[in-house]
C-alpha cells in the first residue's frame, strides 16, 4: 500500500487573507483586534497492511499545542477499528516528544495532543496494537512534517495545500461507515481480448433421468398433478401404472415373471455353490450364476418397492424437478415406453456460439466471468466450480459458429433455457489502467468515479471507458495510475452530492 500525506484544508475551513501577526498570551495563542484568526488543519493519511489511517491536525510550530483527530477504519471492511492503542512521537531536530492525552471520542475516533519542539523538517512517528489489548496486530510508520517556528506560517503553509478538484463533496466517515463503503488504487493490468457473449443454459445430460414404464398399463395420476416443473424428493410416489384388466403384458403377468426369474437364479446360483466346493462346478461357472443372480436380484427388489398389487407405484429416481412429462392420466402406456424425465439441476451447461476469427483466442482464455441477465452479481468461473468442456472443431453452412461449452454449479437458481452473459478474458501484453464497475457512476449516458482528495472528501470526474470484463472497466482517460477512488458506496456519494445536506464535519468530535 501506498502512504499519502495530504497537507491541507478543507475549502469551508479556509478564511480569506491575513491581517497582522499573531500575538502570544500566558502560554495561550491570541491574536490581536481585527487580526484575522487562521483556522487551517493538516490532513495526514496512511494505508497499512490492515488498517485505513486517516487524522485531522493543527498545523505543527515550535512551542505549539496541537491536536488530533485520528480516525482508524479496517481495509477489509472499511468499519471502525475500536479499542485501539495508539503511540505517537514527533521526531525533529535529534528529539522524540510523546504525544500525550489518548482518549476515544467516537467509532474508530481517537483524540491525541503533542506540543511541539524545534524546528525544520522531521517526522510523525506513530505505534497502533488493537484491537483486544493489542492482541489482533500492530502497525508502526512514519509520516514526513514540517515544524515551522511560528503559528503564522504553520497555518499559512496548510492553507497552500488545500484539496482542490472542480466537483467536490464531502462525505464524513461516520457516513461511509453506515453503508458498504470501500476505496482502491485504480491500477495496470496486463489485459489481453476481451469477448463479451451471450450463453444458452442447458441442462446437464448426465444430471437427467428417464422413469420408463415397467410394464403396460393405464397411467393413472390418482390425487397428484404431475406437470413440469414440479419439486420432487428421491422416492417420492408421482402416479402408478394399473393393469386394468388387460389379458396381455400385463402388470401382474410382470411381476411373476420377475419373480420366476429371481427364484431361478437364486436356486442356480445356491446350487453351483454348493458344487464349487467340491471342484465340479469352474470358478467362472460360478461367477456367471452370481451375476445372473445379482441381476434378478435387483429387479425382484425393484419390484417389491414399485409394485403394489396389479399397479406399478412411478417413483423420482432422485431429488429435482420435473423436467418433462410425456404421458396423461388415463393414458395406455407399453411397457419401456418414458413417462417423464427428472432434472437435479445441480449442474449446468452454458452453451455460447463465437465467430470462427475469435477461435485462436481461446487458446489462450485465462478468465471467465459470468452474469446473470438483468442482474448486478457476477460471478467467476472458480466462484461456480465451473470448467470448459469444449471447444468446436469445426463450422459448417448450417452452423457457422463455433460453439463453446462450459459447466457450471447452479448457484444462481437458473433454469435451462435461459441465458447469461459471458465475458471470456485471454492473455495479452498491453498494460491497461482498470477500476471495479461499483467504482462508476453512469449519468445521460456519461460515466464518472470519485477521485479521494481525503478520506471525507472526493472528486467527481469524468472518464473514458473502454472494455468491461463483468467485474472491472478499462479507464481510458479521465484517471491515472495509483489514484485512490470510491469502489463500493458510489451511488450513495452520488445522492448525497445531489442533496447539498451533508455536513463535511459530521460525525467529528472536536
């Protein structure tokens, strides 16, 4: 992370001119009648490994009180850090002064005063442990300051480092603690093609079962209605198959063939078991008899779990839905006939067409994002557990795309069917600056980001865009390399600069 010094004030902070020196009193800095009283601060920001530092300050003179107000967030949340210890020292001139009186005023808001010494360059150093006694981590930097000799050209020297932009607003921690807030650097990215696409969900062969009639009958739905799209649990009764009377293929002719058939593989099976132990019968004999067995077996036991009576019970073979229902109530069905198929849709296939130009850059494909239609979440391809399946390896007249198919965990809840966006990244060589899409703010067709002038103050500008690969936008112009912008929460700075009600001060405790 980058550590910024920002020496300034705020526009509203800053009064106009200066009337006559400052005139020192009992140890307390006055200033004489008509003088003109300087009100600027000192904004001094540092990014750690863990932690947002940001503090408002009196400017730094010799022999001066200072205070400041120093505000701890989290850069994994952007919330208040409480609880924190904090050491500070002023380095100058070969001395360290301790700064004294540490006392927590608000949410992630600490109070400190240092009295200065000396004079010239030096530097801030400070210690944070926290939270819980010091336990989760700890943090130590230093800040460059400069310690002027006197209180007039301390404040005269911020008032020359005011945060300037042509659109500002001011936005209070305790206002972007309310809401998911966060900042980033805009950075380089070595980007390479970008192909935005559109996918067709399918369902996964493998993840669908056919029910086929196990012998015929008149399907009858009873006090169910089938229909597509209907939840089902693995066992659940859908409808049954009655054999009505009918004199041929019927249900209970089924099932006693069934049964003669498992009897006889059993009693041939316990037969020539009996016979290998006294080496009459092979070994591969044997085997043969336990196969046929294992087989009967598992139709008799089919047989008794759907079967009842002269009716065959339609189970779902697993947990899903009803994909497809092929048969009526009341209709005659022959036996190996499908009556409905179920869909776990567990599993996706999402299905896109490229021009065969785009084809050489598959080989080279590095990310794969995918969004839903009409829907703000993108997710990656490692999000969802997906993999590319395939790539076609040929067009025809019929055909001339390429079709290219990846699977997928169905964490969206989508149906086959549908369609998502896809937005297939391959690897290049040009460096290409980028934000988060949350960074921007798209007014009449004109898109914006909110440039950190401080972390309670920020810049509307106007850029370029370019390519968007789902989760991040290519900034043309407009921004530069390293730049801190508002990545979540740019919405509500937009409203609230449309409001003019938010006072810059909000939330502080002076």
């Amino acid at each position: 992370m980058k550590a910024s010094i920002l020496l300034s004030i705020m526009p509203l902070a800053l009064l106009l001119g200066c009337q006559g020196p400052h005139k020192q009193h009992a140890g307390e800095h006055g200033h004489e009648a008509g003088a003109h009283v300087h009100d600027a601060k000192l904004y001094l920001t540092h990014y750690g490994s863990s932690m947002e530092f940001f503090t408002e300050a009196d400017p730094l003179y010799n022999g001066g009180n200072s205070h400041f107000l120093i505000q701890l967030s989290r850069l994994d949340n952007f919330k208040p850090l409480d609880s924190a210890h904090i050491e500070m020292n002023l380095e100058t001139g070969g001395k360290s002064i301790a700064a004294t009186g540490l006392e927590q005023v608000g949410k992630g808001q600490y109070k400190l005063e240092l009295q200065a010494a000396g004079t010239g360059e030096g530097n801030l150093h400070f210690r944070i442990r926290g939270p819980q006694n010091g336990q989760g981590f700890q943090e130590e930097f230093r800040i460059p300051v400069q310690v002027y000799d006197n209180e007039h050209n301390a404040h005269h020297a911020a008032e020359h480092h005011i945060p300037s932009g042509s659109n500002t607003v001011a936005f209070p921690k305790a206002q972007s603690y309310l809401i998911d807030f966060k900042t980033e650097e805009a950075r380089m990215e070595t980007l390479g093609s970008l192909i935005p696409t559109v996918a067709r969900i399918e369902a996964v062969p493998t993840a669908q079962n056919e029910i086929i009639a196990k012998a015929s009958g008149i399907v009858s739905f009873e006090n169910k209605n089938v229909v597509e799209g209907l939840p089902v649990e693995e066992g659940e009764a859908l409808f049954s198959i009655e054999s009505g009377g009918l004199l041929e293929n019927n249900i209970n002719q089924y099932i006693s063939e069934v049964a003669s058939d498992y009897e006889k593989a059993r009693k041939d099976y316990e037969r020539k078991k009996a016979l290998a132990e006294d080496k009459i019968v092979s070994e591969s004999e044997l085997l043969e008899a336990k196969t046929t067995y294992e087989k009967a077996l598992v139709n008799y036991q089919q047989v008794q779990d759907n079967f009842a009576g002269d009716r065959q019970i339609v189970r779902a073979p697993v947990s899903g839905y009803v994909k497809q229902v092929n048969v009526q109530n009341g209709q005659y069905v022959e036996a190996g006939q499908a009556l409905l198929s179920v869909s776990q849709n567990q599993k996706l296939l999402l299905k896109a067409e490229l021009p065969p130009r785009q084809y050489p850059l598959l080989k080279h494909l590095t990310e794969v994002n995918i969004r839903e239609m009409n829907a703000s979440r993108t997710y990656s391809l490692q999000e969802v557990h997906g993999n590319l399946v395939s790539v076609g390896q040929s067009t025809s007249p019929e055909s001339p795309l390429v079709p290219v198919t990846f699977e997928i965990d169905n964490v969206f809840d989508a149906i086959p069917g549908g369609f998502v966006n896809l937005y297939l990244k391959t690897s290049g060589q040009t460096p290409r600056l980028s934000v988060p899409n949350t960074a921007l703010v798209e007014e009449m067709g004109n898109y914006f980001v909110f440039v950190q002038l401080t972390p309670e103050l920020f810049e509307k500008r106007s850029v370029t865009i370019g390519a968007n690969d789902g989760f991040r936008t290519e900034i043309k112009e407009g921004l530069e390399d390293g730049e801190r912008i508002v990545s979540k929460g740019a919405q509500i700075i937009k409203l609230s600069q449309g409001t003019g009600t938010l006072d810059p001060h909000a939330g502080h405790a002076h």
